[in-house]
C-alpha cells in the first residue's frame, strides 16, 4: 500500500476512448496519484493532449505501445479497453504486485457461463475472477480494500442496483415484478465510430435500444440475486438520449402486501446515511442528471403514486463518473486506503 | 358541409404557440382548407410570417383581435389556446353552424368533476362537451365525422391509448399493472416562457417531471376505461428529451396466464391494417422518433423479452403533429367528409 | 423530354448517405418523377426503407448492384456518391440518352488542374466536363434547360455565390477583401463514420475547420470570378455548429468609395424578383437556419453598421435542400420544363 | 488584504443567474475563500441547493434579501446582477472596506456618455467608476492588484481584447479594417425567461443577432483604442450557437504592408508564455470550444491562408468562466494576493 508521502503510480491501458479520458481528467487533478504510462497500440508516440485537448498544460504523458509501458512498474493499473483485455494482462499484473481495475466486464460477472453467453468468448482466467471483487464500493466496501482485481461496475448495474438495494436488502418488494427504464447519453456508447453514433443519427432523436435483450442484464441480475438472497426477475429497456453524459433510470417495484406500511424515504435514508456519493434526495424530488455532471455523484428519489403498491425509484449519475472513472477511482482510493472522497469532490456543472 | 369544389374555411384561435404555427404548416399546404382567420389579442396586426418566418410566402395573414376575427364566417375553427378558451366560445360557434376542433383539453375529459380537480376550473358548458367527441379517428371514426366539437386528444394520451388498444379490445393483459414510461421533447411544454424550457437548462439534460400527477393520467384512464369496459390502473411517467419534436412511451403490461399464447404481432397488424397512420413496424422493430419527425405517422414495436408473461408496447410519434395539429387536421378531415390522408401525407425529415 | 403526362423516370446512384435520402424523400412526393432504379453495392437487396425507416410507406424500392440498375432506362440519374463516381459512369449514360445530374464534386469546376489539385484524382472526362453545367439555376437557368450533364453546386458555394451575386454582377465592392464566414450544420459531413462527426464529438461544441483550405474554396472563387469578370480573392472559413441541418453565411465586403450610395436592399429585390427559392428579408432582419428547415428556401438579409463601407451579407439555407437535394431536384425540374417549384414548395419546419 | 491563514469572507449579490451559480461552483471549491452571504430579493430564505441542485452538499448557504445580507462584513462582494445594480451600491461597499467585483457593465466603460448611450441610465457613481480597473488581469495584473472595484469584462471582449492584443501593442495591423465573427453558446444570454432563448427556439438552430449594434461593441472599441493608443474600427457580429457554454471568436485583420514578415505565432507565445490561462497553440491548430468547458483557459490560434495579408485569429473560452466568473476568480486572487490560478485549475469536461 502506497505511504502517504509517495504517490501511486497509476498506468491505464487503453486511454483512447472516452472513459480514459476522463480517468485522466480526474487522476491528472488527483493529490495521491501520479500517471506513469497510458497506452494505446495505435497512437503510440502521440502526446495524450493531442488527442484530448482539454488535457493540454495538465498531462504530459504520450501514448506508449503496451509491451513498452512501464506497467509493471505501477501500484495500479486501470483497463479502460474493450472487453477480453484485461483478463488476458490481468495475471502477469498481479504476479508483478499490481492491483488491477478492469472498467470493462471481464470481471463482472462471477458466472463464466453467462459471461461466455453474452460476451461471445472463453473467460481467460477464471480463478483470477474468482478472486476479483465487484467494485460496487457502497456494497463491497471491505472487500475492494483488500482485492487485487476490481471489475469497475457497468453504468446501468450502478444506478439499478444502488436504487433497489435497500428493497431487497429488506426483501420489502415482489421479486417477480421488477422494471427498469433506463436512459442514457451517448457518450455510454464510447468514442468508437459507429453510423448510430452521429451526431446527426442521435441528435434530436429518442429510442429504446437493446430490447431484447442488453449486456448488462445479466450483471444486474446477478447483483440483485446475491443481494436479495434468491434469483430476482428484471425487465431492463434502455434508451438513448440525445445528450453526452448523463444516466437516468427509472425503476418501478410491486410492495410486498405486508410492507405497505413502511416509510421508504427514512429506509434510504438510513441505509445511505454515510455514503458520500449517494444522496437521497426530499421526497418528491425531481433529479435532473446535469445535477451530476462530471461529477461522482448520484441522486436518488422516491416517488409512490397515491400511497398505492408501486413504488418508483428515480436514479441520476454521470454515466462517465459514477458510471466508469470516478467510480475506478472511488475503487482506487478505497484500495489504497486513501478518504473516498479524495480527488472525487467536484461540483456539477450547471449549467 | 363543404362542397368538394369549395375549400373549407378555416379560423385558428390563438395562433402564437407550437401548435400554432404547426396548424399553420399544415394548413397552408393542404387542398381543401383556406385560411381565412387566426386571432391573437396580443398579436393584433402582426402578420403571422414576422413570428414564424418559416411561413413567409406560405400564409399572408395578420393576427387579429379575437372579437374581430370573422371566425363565425368560418367552416371550422381550431383552438390552439390555454385550456379554458375554448369552452368559453364553442357554443355561440356552434350556433353560427362553426364546426369546433379544440387542442386543448376542454372537450377531452367528459367527467366534469375530473376536468374540474386537474383543470382547477369549472366547465362552462357541460352540456357541449356532453355531446362533444374525443376525436382518436383510430377509435371514434364514425362519432368524429358527425361531430360538432371535437376535443383533440393530448400527446401522451394518443400514444398509450393507441398503443394499449388492441389489447384492451381483447381484454389480454392485467388490468392493474400498466405501467406507461414516457418521454417527450421539449416543444411538448409550448411556446411559454417557463425556466425549465430554457435551451440552458433543458439541453444535454434528462428527468422525470410530474411524477405525482399529470394531467394526462385522467385523461388516459378516461379512454382506457372505455375501452376495458372497466376501471384501469395506470402507472405513468412522463420525462423531458433534450430535443424539440417526438415522443416516445415504452409501456409496461403483463399478459393474462390465458392469453400467453396469443399471436400479438398479428393482432396489432390486424387491428391497425387500414389506418394510414399507424405503422405497426415488424417484430422486433426498435422505432425512432425522427422516423416521425414532421410527420402524422405514428409507429408501435411489440416485444416479448424471453416470451415471458411481460409484453413491452413501444409508440413513436411527432408530439406536434400526431400530438396534436396533424391529429386535429386529420379529424378535420373526416368531418368534412375528405380522404383522411388528405394534407397529412408528409415524409417525415430524416436525418 | 418527358411529356407531360409521363412521369420523369429517376434513378439514384448511391443512395444510402444523407443526400441521398433527402433526394429520395423530395423525390417519392414529387408529382412528376417516379423512383426506377436506386443502387448501393454494400446494401443490394435491403429495402431502402429499412435503412431510412421515415421512408416507409413512401418508398417501395430496394437497393440493387450498380451493374443491375436499370439506369439507362431512366430519364435521369442523380449520383448522391463520393467525389470520382459520377465521372466514371456519366459517358456510358449520356449515350443512352440519360440525363445526369451529380450531387459531388465531378463536375463543379471547370479547371481540371485545379479539381485535381484538391480532389487528388485526374478527371476522367475533361470533354464531359467541358459539356457540363454549374447547376446554380438562378445563374444559369437556361443553359440548365439544355444541358446534358449537371454540377450540383457544393453547399457553402450556394450561399456564397447567391449572397454576392448582385454585388459582383454591378462591380459594386472591392474584389481583394471579401470575407465569407460560413457555419454549418454537421449533416453536411454525411454519414460518414468519424470521430468528429459523433454525437459525443460534435454535440455542445462549436470549432472551425479546413482553416487552411477548403474544397469549396477554389469552387466559389471560380464562380465568382466568372460573375465579376476578374479574379476575386475570397478568405472562407467554414464552421461546425451542432445543429443537423443548415448553414449561415455571414459575408463582409468592402463597398466601393464610388457605391456608397447604392440602395443595396433595392439592389438585391430587384434582382432576385422573380426566384421563387430567394427571398431577400427586410433590411434589417436577421435570418434564422431553421426558418428554411427541410426548405429549398435560401434567405438573405444585408446589414450596414453605422451607414460605413462595410456591407454584411447574411445568408440561410438547408444544407441538405437548397445546399444539396432540393437544388438538385430544382435543376431536374428546369431540366425537364417542369415549373420550377414543382414537389419543392415544402413550409419549413419550424420548431 | 487577507492573510494566508483566514478565507477570504465573500459576498454574492444577486446569485440566481448563470454566472451567480458558477461563482458558487468555483468558490465553495476555493481553498482560500469562505461564502459570507448570497442575496436575491425575490427567493429571500431559499437554500441555494434547491435552486441549483449541484450544489447540493457543497453549498448550505440560504438566498438572504439584501438588506439583511451581510456583506459589509464581506472583504469582497461580487455583483451577477443585472447592469446598473453595482453601481448603485458600490460607494457604500468601498466606505465599509469592502472590494467590488461587478460582473455586469457597471465599471467596464471608462466614457460615461458611451455608458449611457448603450445601457439607458445615468451612470450612479462616475467618481468611483474613474477610479475603477477594467478586470482583464492579462492586461492590467497591477492595477487590478491595488484596486477597490473591478468591472469585469464582458464575454466577447475577452476573446477578441485578447485575440488582438498582441498585434495592437506593436502595430502590426490596419486599425480600420478589423472583423470579429463571434458565436456564443446560449447560457450567454443567462436564466432570463425569453421565448429565444427557449429550447425549442434555439436548438437546432443557428443565427446572427445584433448585427445593428450590441453593447460589447462600445466596450471593446474602448479597451482596443487603448492598447493601440488610437481609435480602432471594429466589425463585430455575435451568433447564437445551439451549445449551453462556449464562444469562439473569428477574428479577421489585415497586415500592415511594412509587417508581412512578422513571425506571429512567435509574437502571441512570446506575449502571453507567462499567463496561465491562455494557451497559445501551435500554429494551424483548430481550438474547439469543449476543450475549455467549465475551466478559465482561454485558447488562441492563427493562421494565415497562402501567407497573405490576411491574419485570421481564432479564440475560444467557456463564457461563463474565463468570459465571467472565472475571470472573476481570477480578479479576486489577484486582488488578495493569491496565486492567480487558485481554485481555477480545473480541467476541463470532454466529451
């Protein structure tokens, strides 16, 4: 573990897309940390600012081929690659004494077989996985302290699973009658080039996608399960919003016959009391998710339509920080012992 | 009603919002209608191509004072008011022999006490809106086309009863489980000076509004209800999209333990098969709102996540147009006995 | 030509970019013309309406192989392709008796020195070339009406040209300073997948680009100094606005000691008189893109600060109408003597 | 001035605008300042965090009216109020020992007639005005240092002041031949409910607006004529681009005959190698508005198209940081002493 006088030097692999680019952002502005080497296969050679010119006079580092990389040499490294890289560096990192935070899924899901289902290819290191930890800190907390392997959650996992937990920690809704509507910007579709990406595809335009059936599906489902104790029934839509960042899901639960009685906002209240990225909103409010943009936070509120059985749960985030960097860093800063909160205080940009 | 030789006269009552000057649009391109009068108290004088330039060389009128507007001369008038105007003035249009066709909600909600709770005004004239028509074409073709008022439904509501009819009909679905998430772009909320629909705050932004009441919800349960043959339940939701036009609702139903079996796909195709604005897509279909974009299309996709018991109904439509002045043109255009298409029969704009 | 009563036989070579569809959604409501034969190598077989989902119920055809294409049955054949395409193929059509009008650059620039200079490529038929037309009807509406093979401006050449037009043809300012600062929306990349054209690239942000030369550049300079009578030396930089559609111009000339005193509003009324797609704004007014959305409409409005010697012309147009597929139709419309506005009388869409 | 140890006590006056709500995310993040009080008449007793909910957690301060507010025990107080507000409370603020910092017009015009000409009032204070500094702190580090009110400049004259500075010093260009083609995001018209500045009026959407004259015009003429030490003739025409923050600024200027030989990228890294928040990039760069969203760098680039005579400087800041509150901060840092980046070292959000 990193001392408190010498910084922790950090590597990213794969620092070309949007979820790098804001681990550099927040990692460059980061008191404990030091960036060390980033690479990129492609663009070795070119400065990181050139690529991301908000970095310019905040990161000097280039891009480095990823056999030249001094990764080695890190106390962390982040994967912020697509899916099937990291569990194939992971074992070589570990061997060297680096921790490793995947922000990709290879170690999300616990179950090789669901893995291999929805990601189309062999888990590289299931005993690795075995060991990794769902980086879900609000969850996990004690167990990302003492991980090697973090799998960083997906954005839509966080919001769902963050706003249902205190439900199903209490078993208080019908497992079988679980829907959530989700919403997000199109920065969750990263920086690759596809025809749906465009601008003039996205803009001015709303539809769901992925009907039937998306990714993180199965990571939820798995989170829910271990958390309620018993396999829970999830209906999930996604939706693309014509805005960069932003992640808002709507989430609707039955109330159990015999807990109609209970006051839900005090139950989130209560449960979330210490978490200094989740904040539960008055009852009756409204999250808007520029109330979290660019920052770690995440909102939640309450609303139950004339006092009935449905209960709905509204939940905001970035789905660039809460959503994957800030939530690697969160991860990070838990790892190595540092305040949660550390490097992670900013304000939302409103307007 | 109107020879086929000559046009049919047309008053709009406050032409100064979105669905205004969508009236507008419309109405100067279609074959069979003439402008013949549009009011505004605050506009007096003002040619209508200075607020909305997009008409110049299209319509030559000046707003003029509604007592002066000859609007009893008319054929027909449309309201594009504030609820609570029309009211006021259908019944000396009637007795001047004026078909009225409201935007509004006056003549949408025939249980007064309802209008009165969600309205927060009395009605004036219950005994017009008694005989007074909901003017869904899909549904009351037969009453529109011998109507003298015409309540033209709201946004949303065209959208969630369109979408739930066909099961409805059927009685194939729960009644007490209809959850009903939809999300609208932002002319939705009209032309009023109003914080919220400021480009600044609504732009690269996403929330949910209204979730303890709309009013929607009683206008929708309203029609539901009607349809079912008994009360039901309705979860509903609304959001705002940061873009101008379209709205899309992802309905949430449960399907009867007797009625899993039943081919939804055919019975939407069928049910639809003769309505040229309804495009019941292929199974599977993921529908955009810019595939309706300026168009009176409406668009529904069914799917069946694991054709389990929970049916997913998808509805994309142009708020502004199928919303609400495609809609008002398309019952204008069955009262007076013309081919509905006619006037109506836009490509929607793409990209 | 087509008589009267025969519709106009169209065929469309490469048709899955945004030009594309814009021509087919002119075209499939265009009362003179019908959609024969439309090709795409990579989507042959897939119905059009597929890929552009607003066409459906519109556009019955499927993408065929170029070689399959009935195109020397057509009447005319639009190539909405890259650069080099129609050049290839316009010979082989020409005698068939196939008119050819293209969307790209092939045919744009008289100077073949120059087309390759920018394009990168040898023309492939200087002798077509020679043939051809500058499809700028307002400019040259007869040779139009006689011409075998048409260049379809480039979009900011349109406004550029128009907006200085009358200026040129009465040598009323200085030829040496001439400023065209020209915004557009980012349609007017195509459908391109590139990482600047994404949503997460392009939406909430504003840039120049091409700043050290552009392909219009040398087009406009060659126009303009056909309409002078000498060299004009134009500085244009072009910018990208994160709107779809449209483009504003915003020109400043130096006005001649010897003109102050012109009456340039009259000037330009008078000139523009009789163009059904020019509309010269009052003095004073300040045009809006989306008063010409989905619009063949160009508006232009002057504004001289303090009475000086600078004149600012302010120019507005749908990039992918009147800049591209509309001016396209409007040349196939002169072409076949058709009444100009003919299927191109749309109201903008406004909001 | 404020020792190292106690925070600078800060007053808001009138913190319900756009720039009130970035000073509030700047300086409840400023490690040296503490938030004293923030007045607005109207949500007297409202907490700041309902209004704007980024705040929340960051920010307990509730809205006080302005009689009640502290701010006589303020070492500073800040005016985000509309123009003419500031100076009517200035006098009293200096006699407690109170420093100003006017981010409207108030002390930004040293010619009193000039003032009243463009903002329709007397000016209250014209003794205290004389003794004010113009708060561009690139140009007058010192004056501002020792001054008692600042009037901090307004958004386009930052870019272009700026943009121009280094050509004017040393005389390298024609003074009556000078263009600036500005574009600003929308927020630049602040939280005043105009039906322009709604989203359905502004999105997808682009316009000049002001072309006759806008109130920077006077502002900017007055700080350029200083630094050139005689009168300059400025084009100035700002655009509204469908954004939420940014501007860029096109400038355009003609080279002195005898100054063609000038290295000008040489000149502008030369002038500004010291001044943290101007970024002099490297020659043929193309700045884009969101690499400076939400920090207070300000980017500049040349280029001059086939070395000609004609310069073209390209200029971009997020307009309400380096274009108001950031600047602001970075008036206040220098006003006590701090180190100027202070709390303003953010990177900034991209995507």
């Amino acid at each position: 573990m990193a001392s408190s006088s010498a910084p922790i030097k950090v590597g990213i692999v794969g620092g070309t897309g949007y979820t790098g680019v804001e681990l550099l952002r927040l990692l460059s502005a980061h008191p404990n940390a030091k960036l060390h080497a980033i690479t990129s296969r492609k663009e070795e050679g070119m400065p990181v600012a050139d690529m991301f010119p908000n970095l310019r006079g905040h990161v000097d580092l280039a891009f480095s081929a990823p056999e030249n990389a001094a990764l080695s040499e890190c106390d962390v490294v982040f994967f912020a690659t697509p899916h099937g890289v990291a569990m194939g560096q992971a074992r070589a990192l570990i061997e060297a004494g680096v921790k490793v935070i995947d922000l990709a899924a290879d170690f999300r899901l616990q179950d090789t077989a669901v893995f291999e289902k929805w990601y189309k290819m062999a888990h590289a290191c299931p005993d690795v996985l075995k060991d990794s930890v769902y980086g879900l800190v609000e969850l996990n907390r004690e167990k990302v302290a003492g991980a090697q392997v973090i799998g960083n959650p997906g954005c839509y996992p966080t919001t769902v699973i963050l706003g249902l937990t205190p439900l199903l920690e209490k078993g208080l809704v019908k497992l079988d009658n679980i829907i959530a509507d989700c919403k997000s910007g199109v920065s969750g579709a990263g920086r690759k080039t596809e025809v749906g990406s465009l601008f003039s595809e996205a803009s001015d335009n709303f539809k769901a996608y992925a009907v039937s059936g998306h990714r993180h599906h199965p990571e939820i489902v798995e989170q829910l399960g271990k958390i309620a104790g018993q396999p829970v029934d999830l209906t999930f839509v996604p939706h693309l919003v014509p805005m960069i960042r932003g992640m808002l899901s709507t989430i609707y639960v039955k109330i159990k016959p015999e807990a109609l009685d209970t006051d839900f906002q005090a139950l989130y209240e209560q449960r979330y009391q210490n978490e200094a990225f989740i904040d539960v909103m008055p009852a009756g409010s409204l999250p808007e998710t520029r109330s979290v943009r660019a920052s770690n936070q995440l909102r939640i509120a309450l609303h139950r339509p004339g006092n009935g059985d449905t209960l709905i749960v509204v939940v905001v985030q970035d789905n660039l920080v809460k959503g994957a960097a800030g939530q690697a860093v969160q991860n990070m800063n838990v790892l190595f012992g540092l305040a949660e909160q550390t490097g992670l205080n900013q304000v939302a940009i409103l307007p």
